[in-house]
C-alpha cells in the first residue's frame, strides 16, 4: 500500500507541474481583430529587424515570449513525463527490494530449517546406528551358541553295531553344550567318520540332507550325537596299533528366537591312540590323543 501512495503522490504532482506550465500567463499583444493584417505588419516584413519602429519591435517580442511560451509548456510536459517514469522506477525500485528482501528472510528461513532437519537426520541416523549396533551385540549375547564340548569314549563289549557282533571294540561319543543364553530350536545333528593310514590327509566329508528329527537344548545343557561311532574288532586292533588314525565329522544345525535362521556348527576331530593307560577320577582307560583337523570347521 505504501509504493502505490508513493506512485500517485508522483503522479499528481507531475500533472500539475504540467498544468502550471500550460497555463501560465504570456506577455504577447492581444491583436484587435478590426486591425488588418497589411497595417499590423507595416514597418516590420519579415526576416528583416527595423530597429526604428516601436510596433516591429513589439511584435518581435511577442513573437519571442510566444515561442518561449511553446517551449515552456513543453518543458513541462516532459518534465512531468520524467516525473512519473522516475515515479513508476522508483517504486519498481523500492518493490523489488522489498521483494528481495523477502526473498532472502524466507531463503534464510528455509536454510535455516533445512539445516534444522539435516541436524535432526543426522542424529537420527546416528541414534539408529546406536540402536542398530546394541541390538547386534545384545542379539550375539543372547542367542544360543552350540559348540563342541568333549568326546566320551569306552570300551564297547559284547554288542551289535550294523548288524556286526563286537566283543572288544571302542565307542566314541561326541559331546556339545548350549553356552549362549537362550534355548536353541530344532537341534539336530549328523556325524560321520573314517579310520585312514596315518600318511594319509585328512579327508572331507560331505553332509547329508536328512539329520533326523529336532528337539530344544536349553542354555547351559548338552547334546550328545547319536548313534556313536564304534570301532569294530578289527578296526579297534588297527586304531590301537598307532599306525591308523580315526576321524569323525560333526554337523550341529538349530535354530534361535531371535532370526528364523539356520545355524550351524561344523568341525572334524582327529583321534591318535598312544598304546598307554590313563586314570581318571578312579576310572582306568587307554590314553587317545583328541585334536581338531583339517578346514572343515565353522560355527554360524
């Protein structure tokens, strides 16, 4: 509302520095129509000065506060033309700065904002990654972890494994126990195992898809896998000799309550008979060298 005042306060006063030019008074001799013209003009024909004659010299100013006149009313008229466009500039002039300086208080609004929110976005992104990481490390505490605890071995008598009497044979029992802090899910297991030379490499195995059926291990409890290996007579003979080795080859698969994944423990344990006897806890049994062997070991 202000620049449009200030548009017609300009305005009028052009117009009226224009009017004033236009009205104003000339010193220029009113001719009597009833004088002719031949007799107004005598004494003073034209392009030529008679200094001598009072009506020549009266016409030649007439003349000359007419055309000053002319130029007078012009000059006002341009004058007031100048007026409203310097008017119409100048308030051109006041709107687009106040528009720019509207322009840059929003702009620095919205800068101001958007820096607000990248700061917010950025806290949020780091509260996520804080929130992430904890659920990491509380999720890795938590779950269950099934790993290998021992192997369990004895004498096996006077039995039938696969159809073969034994009457003197060994039996290996392999032994895991749920370390974490939740119970696994769906336990099942699978084992395998080769009596080899003792020059030889250690073999690979490869898994089988049936593991049987599935049952839960608490935390703290253990998982033994069954059926045992078992060395028959003549394989016993060979395995205390020293000159053959036995390996067995676990797969533990479970699950969590916390991912519906699989995971799994695998390894290969590598077993030595050392013709010896040991006593443990009262109990007298032949000394065997247990250790792992071999890359096929991963726990998930």
């Amino acid at each position: 509302m202000t620049r449009i005042a200030l548009l017609f306060c300009a305005i009028a006063i052009a117009f009226g520095l224009a009017g004033t030019a236009k009205n104003g008074p000339t010193s220029a001799p009113q001719r009597s129509p009833m004088v002719q013209e031949d007799v107004l003009n005598a004494n003073c024909p034209a392009g030529i000065d008679d200094r001598k004659s009072d009506l020549c010299a009266q016409w030649k100013a007439a003349d000359a506060a007419e055309e000053s006149a002319t130029w007078t009313r012009r000059t006002g008229i341009f004058t007031g033309i100048g007026l409203i466009v310097g008017a119409i500039t100048m308030a051109a002039a006041i709107g687009a700065a106040v528009f720019a300086k509207e322009a840059a208080s929003h702009t620095k609004r919205g800068s101001d904002a958007a820096s607000a929110q990248v700061v917010l976005s950025e806290k949020s992104t780091e509260a996520a990654l804080v929130s992430a990481e904890s659920a990491v490390k509380s999720h890795q505490s938590d779950r269950p972890w099934l790993l290998f605890l021992n192997v369990q071995r004895g004498a096996f008598e006077n039995g039938v494994v696969d159809d073969v009497p034994i009457a003197n044979g060994l039996a290996f029992i392999l032994k895991f126990a749920n370390n974490g802090r939740s119970p696994a899910l769906d336990v099942r297991g699978d084992r395998q195992w080769l009596l080899v030379p003792e020059a030889e490499p250690v073999p690979r195995f490869e898994r089988r898809d049936n593991m049987g059926s599935g049952s839960i291990l608490g935390p703290g409890h253990e998982f033994r896998i069954y059926p045992p290996v078992v060395l028959n007579d003549d394989e016993t003979r060979l395995f205390r000799a020293g000159n053959h080795l036995l390996y067995t080859w676990v797969l533990v698969a479970y699950r969590d309550i916390y991912a519906d994944v699989v995971r799994e423990t695998e390894l290969v344990i590598c077993h030595q008979h050392n013709g010896g006897i040991e006593e443990i806890n009262g109990i007298r049994r032949e000394t065997i060298n247990t250790q792992y062997a071999g890359d096929q070991q991963r726990v998930t």
